[in-house]
C-alpha cells in the first residue's frame, strides 16, 4: 500500500476538545538545503545523529529529497528540491539553507487549526489525513514569522519509520558504522530573529493567537556590548516545553549580530535551535573531535565563575578547557555552548544546553557571549 492524504474539512470535524492549543512536544524540524545529502553526511558525522527515514524519487516523490535523521527525541528532516522550478529551490537561493518548519506534536490537529484561524493564524496547509501501510497521521500548519511554518502533527497511534510517504533509510542506503554518540537529548528551545520593530507582533501572535504566555524579557540593557544590542522575548506553551525566545536589533554604534542575520538570511528566520544534553562536558568533546566549531570567550571570563555562580557539579577546569559559558538563577545553573554558523552564510548556529535545574536563558553570559559572535563578526567584516 503507498501513501495516500485526503483534505479534512474542519468546518464538520471540529470537536469540542478542554484545551484546543495544547502541544505534546516538538514533532520535528525541516532545515531546506541546497544538497540534503551531503547536509545529511555532515549532521550524522559531525553531531553523531542517525538516518532513520528517506523519502525521495525512489519511494515515488519526484519534486524533492528529504533524510530523517534521529538523536534522542530529536528529528531532522533535511530536504532538497530536484529542480530548479521547485519553490523550495527559490528560498534557498534567497535564504541559503535555512529552517523550513518548526513541527509540533498536537493531540488535536484540527482543533488545534481550527482555533488558530479563528484567532486570526495565517494557513499554509488545511488539516489533512496522511495514511499508508502504517496507519494515519492528520497534519495542517500554520504560518510564523519569515517563511518559516508550525507544521501541526497528530501521530495517534502511526507506527511507520516517521510519517506516510517515507520509509527506513537502510531500504535505500547503508547506515554507516562507527557513528560517533554525541549525546544530544531532545531539543530545548529554538530562536527566530525578526526585524527592528517586529518583535511585539509576533509576541502577540504566540500569546493572543497560539495560546502561550511570555516566560522571560531581555532589554537592550540585558543584551548589549559596546558596539550592538539587541532585545529578546521569550514564548513558551503551557506545559513550558516549547519554548520560541523572538529577537529584534536595538540601536547600536555598530551592526549587531542580528543585522547581521537579517542581511544574509535576506529576512526573518530561524537563527539557532538549543538542543539539550545531560553530560555537556562529553558532548563537547565529542563534537570537538569530530570537527565541530564553537565559538570562544576570553580566558579571564572564568575568572569570575566561582564567585558568580559558585560551586558546580562539573571540573571547572575542563569547562574552562573547552570554553563551556556557566550560568546561574533561583531555581539551579546551566551550561550552555555555541556553534559556529552551520554554513558558509552567517546565519543558522546550534546552542548545546544542559540544565541543573535552571529554567533561564544564561543571561549572565549575555556580554561575554555577543562580544565572542562579535569578534567573529569582525573577522567576516560585518560588523
């Protein structure tokens, strides 16, 4: 049996549900490439995730490319268009690669639809039941800042490899051996980046229209060095697992880190993922040796760790060895560590995250932060 999808009408299938907005969890992020295959080789060897899923003109789906790729609860979906006229292939020549969808598991795909319109969301796609071999998955998404997309997924009990229309990559391709384990756990926040102006909009479009509540606020005052700021919101669901923080530039002497963005990205857009870990100090090494670029503060930021955030659980020593930022709130600390941009375009970067109790954002680490983004930005000639 291959795939087959039908359009849901909502106007006759809308049930009462207690809380129409409620979010599982993440589903899965789509990042566009201009080469989802050798984006693919990179993702697995360099962050140690595993291909679970293909979906291209071998199982029949001739416009585009996609690799399913797995760590923890994380999915990747890389896709690729196979022709120059595809849609995909214009955003990517205008963004470079770049996160196409932002995926949420929802217990009700379209109650969930149905209430975000009447709120005044934007559609990219109606509700639609997917089926194969499998069983069902219903999906509809909603549009968000740039042209970036919350793709709404309702599993129920779908068993397949990830969703109707994909199949194991090992039906195809060879899983490599000897992947590295880098250990990444799920994913922990993800960062968009809007235009001077345009934050308060889209802050009022997660709480008003989707249902969620501001968790933290940073001014210009919070997030600024001696040349740039900028200022941040962050947005988070109900059950504070979803959590969206909305950047905008503040005025600055120089161009700022998201300006910066906003040139190259031609736009809004997705600027990092955050993705969790319980043993940071392992992954790091890990991604380290497989090549991976973080960025850098100076050496005398760990000067003042100890009397800042006071005694850890981890070797002050090796966080100092391999640049890990330490942060500290009410409720615990964090450890928190950057990539370099993921591509040769200034824009999308991965964050690694391991909590010990902290909620927060790392807001001690702001300065030291942006003045090492900084320093790269002058090495591009950015800033």
């Amino acid at each position: 049996m291959g795939m087959t999808s039908r359009w849901i009408d909502t106007r006759t299938s809308n049930e009462t549900v207690p809380d129409p907005l409620a979010i599982s969890n993440w589903d899965h992020i789509e990042i566009y490439c201009d080469n989802a295959r050798q984006a693919a080789h990179f993702y697995m060897w360099g962050f140690g995730f595993r291909p679970i899923a293909y979906r291209g003109p071998e199982t029949g789906h001739r416009e585009s490319a996609s690799y399913v790729l797995a760590q923890g609860e994380i999915r990747l979906v890389l896709t690729s268009p196979l022709s120059p006229r595809h849609p995909i292939a214009s955003q990517l020549l205008f963004h470079g690669d770049t996160v196409h969808s932002i995926a949420l598991t929802v217990p009700h795909c379209e109650a969930y639809y149905h209430e975000a319109m009447l709120r005044g969301a934007s559609s990219a796609s109606a509700p639609c039941l997917l089926e194969d071999e499998h069983g069902q998955v219903k999906m509809a998404s909603i549009r968000t800042y740039g042209d970036v997309q919350h793709p709404l997924v309702e599993r129920g009990s779908y068993k397949g490899a990830f969703l109707p229309g994909f199949v194991p990559y090992e039906r195809f391709f060879k899983v490599p051996s000897g992947l590295p384990n880098a250990g990444l756990t799920a994913i922990d926040h993800v960062v968009g980046n809007v235009e001077l102006g345009a934050m308060q909009p889209w802050v009022d479009f997660y709480a008003k229209t989707l249902g969620f509540s501001q968790m933290q606020k940073f001014s210009d005052q919070d997030i600024s060095t001696e040349y740039s700021a900028l200022m941040s919101r962050v947005m988070a669901d109900g059950s504070g697992k979803v959590k969206f923080p909305i950047n905008e530039p503040a005025q600055g002497r120089r161009k700022s880190q998201i300006d910066e963005y906003l040139q190259f990205h031609q736009g809004p857009g997705v600027q990092h993922i955050a993705l969790r870990t319980n043993d940071i100090i392992s992954t790091v090494t890990s991604l380290r040796n497989q090549g991976i670029h973080f960025l850098r503060v100076p050496a005398t930021y760990y000067d003042e760790v100890p009397k800042r955030v006071g005694e850890i659980k981890q070797d002050l020593m090796k966080v100092k060895e391999l640049g890990i930022l330490v942060d500290r709130d009410d409720e615990g600390y964090l450890l928190q560590l950057f990539t370099k941009p993921l591509q040769d375009r200034p824009t999308l970067f991965f964050e690694l995250i391991q909590r010990e109790g902290s909620r927060g954002f790392g807001i001690g680490n702001f300065k030291a932060l942006f003045e090492a983004i900084e320093r790269e930005q002058a090495l591009r000639g950015n800033l």
